[in-house]
C-alpha cells in the first residue's frame, strides 16, 4: 500500500499512518509530494538500515514485557519496518510478541495501553455492531481474531486485557502467513469481568460489570455474528481464548454458518498431531499402536483427542477403536462413565468403569495420574491441564520404564503452568524422551551439544490456515483441512530436519514462514477436495498462495 497512493492525505497525517508511514525512508521526493519536508531528519535510509537501528533500540531493553512495548509501539508507528524487524528475528521475538510474553502484557494491558487498535464490541453497543464495524481503519478484511477475555493463556479471566491475544495473534498471521496487515482486524467483545482485582483497579478499561450469562451472552455474540455476515461476509473468524464453557458450543453453533474455527481447539490439535506424528515415525510405532494418556480434559485437550481420533479413523482405525487408544483425565482423575459431570465431547473418551475395578483408586473414587501411568504403560504422555509440575519424577520415570522413546508433550502455557521442564524430563529419562513444550524453554544439553526443546506452538498452523482460505476462497473451515494442516507440519519436519542432527519434532522456527506456504497448500487442497473451495488444481492454488503472501518492504 504505497505512501503516494493517497494523495489526499498529506503531512503530519501520513506519518501517524502506520500502513503509510516509512519515517526517514520517505526520498526528498516523496517529502515534497506529501508534505513532510521538514518534518523528518534529512537523513534518508533504507528499510534494512531502519531496521538495524530498531534492533539495536530493541536489544537496548533488557525486560521482556519492556521489550514487547517497544515493538508494539513501533508497529503502531511504522508497520512495514515492524514486519521487517519481526520475520528478520522471528525466533528472537516470537516470545516477545506473543507467549509468554503476550501473558504479562494481557494482565497489564490497561496499565500500558498506548494506543487504539482493533474494535471492542460492548454490551450496551450490541444493537449498533453492524454500525461500529463500519468504523474499522481499513474496509476489507480477510481475517479477524475475536475474544471475550475469559481463559487467556493459562492466565484466567484478564477481561479487557485479552484485546492483546488478538493483537499479537494478528501480527503473526502477517509476520508467518503473509496476511496484509491492513487485512486484519482484532475484536475484543466485552462482556464484563470476574476477575476481582481488575473490577476493583482505578486503571481498569474494559467494562465495569461482572460477565454476562445465558441468554445476554448469547445475544451479544450473535450480534457479532451477525454484524459479521452483513459487513464482512468472506472475513475468516478465528476464535480465541474463550472458556471451555463457550468455546466447543459457540464452534458449533456457527462454523457451518460463517468461515470460522477455533484455535485453542482446532490450531492446538492439529499442531500436536503433527508432533505427535513425527513423534510416532522416530519411535518406530506407528500411531494407531499408541497408548496416549492426557492430562487436562477442557477444550483443548479434547480438542487434540479428536484431532488425533479423526486422523487415527482417516487411516482406517475404526470410531470406537480409535476413542479407546485414549486415556483423559481431568483435575479429579481419569474420565469414567459413571461420571454425571462429563460434557457429551469428554464422554467419549470415558472409560468403562468396571476396566479399573482392580486399580488404586483416590478419594475421589476415581485413578490419579500416576496409577493411570502406572496401569497403562503409556508410549504419550499431553499435558493441557494448567497444572505446574504434574509430570513428577515418579510418573516419568514410570513411564519410562515401559517404552524405549516416551513421547512427553507438558503443553500448558505459559511456562510457569507447564506441567515439567524439559530438563527434568530429560535428565529422568536418560535423555530418552521426545518433548514439545507450549512455550519456549531453553536448549537441553544433550551429548554434549545443545538441542532446541520443539515447541508445539500454534503459530505453525493459524496463519497457514487463514493463508489457506484467504488464496483459495474458501467459504468455510473443515475437520479435514485441519488434519491435512497438521500432517503437512509433521512432513515439513521430517524433510527440513539436518540428517546428522538431533530428532526435530516440529519446523524451525526459522524456517516458519516457508513452512507456512507448504502447510497452507495441503489445507487449500483439502478445502476444494471437500467442496468448500473453488475447483482448483495444486500448481493454480500454489501460485495464488504466492501472489497473496505479503512481504515487508517499502513501495514507491
């Protein structure tokens, strides 16, 4: 989007505009024609030479949420030098624009709240969204990430502070998948707090009410929708960080009506499975034989059970075969069918009681983790529980006793949640273990050498898929598409992994924005493949991902 293509808006105006703005890029030509001569320094740079300068002032803050700050800023300030500096030092900064980083700067959004970004959508404009939607900064939009604010991370209710999930979510979708920045737009739907201590902050700038309920949170959410389809009908909807109360229903109720998915159940399963298949090629059992317990049984755990079970019945495994290579548990212990509590999605991984008539069994009446570990012998062992350390020593080693390569995935974000350390996991498997993590960790020490600890982010899937359906004009986002997401990651891999080098789990995060363009086009072929996409064949879909992934760079 070229700076001189507006030749209406001139001086001051254009260098608050962050798509328009190129700050000391601009040449003694293009500050006549604009009006900003003299409103710069005389030098002229490059981009690369911007962006050198900004890393320099980014490395310059030594705090991580400090850090965040700046390049939250400079993207307010400049977009095409922040994309720049971001695909430049991707893996650098990837903790810093979004976990855990993106967790503190949630939990203080109202304390450093700068500058506007995105729409916040409020219970008492829920008869106007369609009117509100209308004021967005740019009038197409191929993406948008929309959240309530109730389970940020493994953080809780942040309430208005989950506006910074969608920020930082978007500027990956640019940063890795190539969405337009001017393309995407973040939505925050306020429904209130129950978060005490935000009600209770003189700072606080969300809505001061407790969250709403029942038939008023559904209404306001299909306001939203509604708005959508009338204002923004071929926009993807991602949504993000609701609560496992909301996320499964409101999934439901609308993927078959708007082009929509959710990423703590789709985006987290589908990058686990790919994990977990390359997981299961280096340990030499292929999936189907595995005996996988998890730990946590919310919407993204199930999530990735049934992701794994749709992918384990797509090779032929039969529905209830493949249900019953699960053991889930949730904070009382393993899932039963004598349980009256389990939501309809959880009961189809519930055991049949009379299986551990002979186990120890805890207060509860119900096995514990470790005797599930215990009984089972597990060769995978997810956690997407929130419950720091739940992976002891004892379980470990337990496991470990029974299987050559135990696949241990501790999933829970951010890394103060975890389930273990990686270094622990290591060290009580004699260095056996194949680990993926849901946050960065530090390399392991492995002979010797240092070893990247694989971690099973999302940002491996989301931007591929909204790239995806973006190039190939699909009208909606299928389980298979999904699962061809994930297997792509699982290829991309095995294929970039160094034949001398430690086993790699997931792609480099180096290498994440070509990978994106190999997962995307597996997710597009899906999509026409179920009917969802125009006809198109792999070499027209390959060239349109092309021709829409955007790059950073200035136009004259």
């Amino acid at each position: 989007m070229p700076a001189t293509s507006h030749p209406r808006i001139r001086g001051t105006a254009v260098l608050t505009d962050p798509l328009l703005n190129k700050g000391t890029a601009f040449t003694p030509e293009e500050r006549a024609a604009l009006g900003v001569d003299g409103l710069l320094p005389p030098a002229v740079e490059t981009l690369d030479q911007q962006a050198e300068r900004a890393y320099e002032a980014f490395l310059a803050y030594d705090k991580p949420l400090n850090r965040h700050i700046y390049l939250r800023q400079l993207q307010d300030t400049n977009e095409v030098l922040f994309y720049r500096l971001l695909t430049q030092h991707l893996e650098e900064m990837l903790p810093v624009v979004y976990t855990p980083t993106v967790g503190e700067a949630s939990q203080r959004f109202s304390q450093i709240y700068r500058r506007p970004r995105g729409l916040f959508l409020s219970w008492s404009n829920r008869h106007r969204f369609q009117e509100i939607l209308r004021n967005r900064p740019h009038p197409e939009v191929d993406v948008i990430v929309v959240t309530d604010g109730q389970r940020i991370l493994g953080l809780g209710d942040q309430g208005v502070g989950g506006m910074g999930i969608p920020i930082g979510k978007l500027s990956l979708y640019t940063a890795i998948g190539g969405i337009h920045p001017g393309r995407t737009l973040p939505i925050f739907l306020d429904v209130g707090t129950d978060n005490e201590e935000l009600l209770a902050s003189e700072h606080y700038l969300g809505r001061r009410d407790h969250r709403l309920t029942g038939k008023e949170y559904d209404e306001l959410i299909e306001a939203f929708i509604s708005a959508v389809e009338a204002e923004l009908p071929g926009a993807l909807v991602q949504w993000e960080d609701f609560a496992t109360t909301h996320a499964r229903p409101l999934l439901d109720r609308y993927r078959d009506r708007v082009l929509s998915f959710n990423d703590d159940i789709q985006g987290t399963a589908a990058v686990v499975l790919g994990a977990l298949t390359t997981a299961a090629s280096l340990t030499g059992t292929p999936l189907a034989n595995q005996r996988i317990v998890v730990l946590g049984a919310g919407s993204a755990a199930i999530g990735v059970s049934d992701m794994i079970r749709t992918a384990l019945v797509d090779d032929g495994v039969p529905p209830q075969e493949a249900a019953f290579r699960f053991w889930v548990m949730d904070s009382s212990g393993l899932l039963l069918q004598s349980a009256p509590h389990l939501t309809p999605e959880q009961r189809t991984y519930a055991r049949d009681d009379a299986e551990v008539g002979g186990w120890k069994l805890s207060e509860r009446g119900v096995p514990s983790l470790t005797e599930v570990v215990r009984q089972v012998r597990p060769t995978m062992l997810i956690g997407l529980s929130t419950a720091h350390g739940a992976f002891t020593e004892e379980i470990v080693r337990q496991m470990a006793a029974g299987c050559d390569r135990p696949v241990i995935f501790p999933l829970s974000n951010p890394t103060s949640h975890s389930e273990a350390d990686p270094a622990d996991l290591a060290r009580w498997t004699d260095g056996r273990a194949l680990i993926a993590t849901g946050s960065p960790f530090p390399p392991l020490l492995v002979d010797g050498r240092e070893v990247q600890v694989a971690q099973a982010n999302n940002v491996y899937v989301f931007p591929a898929v909204g790239l995806a359906v973006t190039a190939s004009g699909a009208t909606r986002v299928t389980d298979r598409m999904m699962v061809a997401a994930a297997r792509a990651v699982g290829r991309y891999a095995a294929a970039s992994a160094p034949q001398d080098g430690p086993a790699q789990l997931l792609p480099p995060l180096n290498r994440m924005r070509e990978a994106a363009r190999e997962v995307a086009l597996a997710t597009a072929v899906a999509a026409v493949e179920d009917g969802v996409a125009p006809k198109a064949t792999e070499a027209e879909l390959r060239e349109a991902i092309a021709a829409t992934q955007w790059t950073a760079q200035y136009t004259s």
